[in-house]
C-alpha cells in the first residue's frame, strides 16, 4: 500500500498540469478565432462550417470588412501560405463584388 502514494501524487501532479494547459490554452484564445460570427452571407457561413471546417490543416478563412466575401486555403506547407492564399481569395472575390478589405480570421 505504501507504494501506491507516490503513485497518486506523481497522478495528481500530471491532472495539475494539464488543468494548466487547458487553462493557458484558453488564455491565447483571440477574439480572431471568435469573428466567424460577423460572417453575413449565408454562403460564406456555409463554407466555414462545411468544407472549411473538415479541411486539413494548416488551415486560414479571410472574410471581408462588410463580412459578405470571403476566402479560404488549406493544405498547404504552412500557416502563412494558408493565410496569404486566402486573402488573396477574399480580395478577389470583394474586388468582383465589393465589401471591402479582408482579414483573416481564424487560422488553424
């Protein structure tokens, strides 16, 4: 029995440090990853949940400043091509049909 008490510590030390995780990984959490709310258009809303959500990381969704245009990339080598993929996306499509400058935000 006595053995099973350093056991229960080394368990309780391993909960404590991932209740601190969780907890500093909720800290970082940036009102960016927030902002799918302010999508407007159904279709952009419909990307985001569907198709977007399911693709492979790493991942970025671009949505215009009026939040009626939107971009999106995955699949790529890195973060920031998926981010520069999909701003590039969104730009053109609100350059088509207005809506302003686009933003990332969220990316995966």
């Amino acid at each position: 029995m006595g053995a099973s008490r350093p056991f229960r510590g080394v368990f309780i030390v391993k909960i404590i440090g991932i209740l601190i995780c969780s907890l500093l990984a909720l800290a970082s959490f940036d009102a960016a990853q927030a902002a799918p709310a302010s999508i407007k258009r159904q279709q952009c809303q419909n990307f985001f949940d569907g198709q977007y959500k399911g693709a492979r990381r790493p991942k970025a969704f671009a949505l215009s400043a009026d939040g009626m245009r939107c971009g999106a990339a995955w699949g790529h080598l890195s973060k920031q091509v998926s981010q520069k993929e999909a701003l590039r996306y969104c730009t053109s499509e609100a350059k088509k049909h207005g809506g302003g400058k686009c933003k990332v935000i969220d990316i995966q």
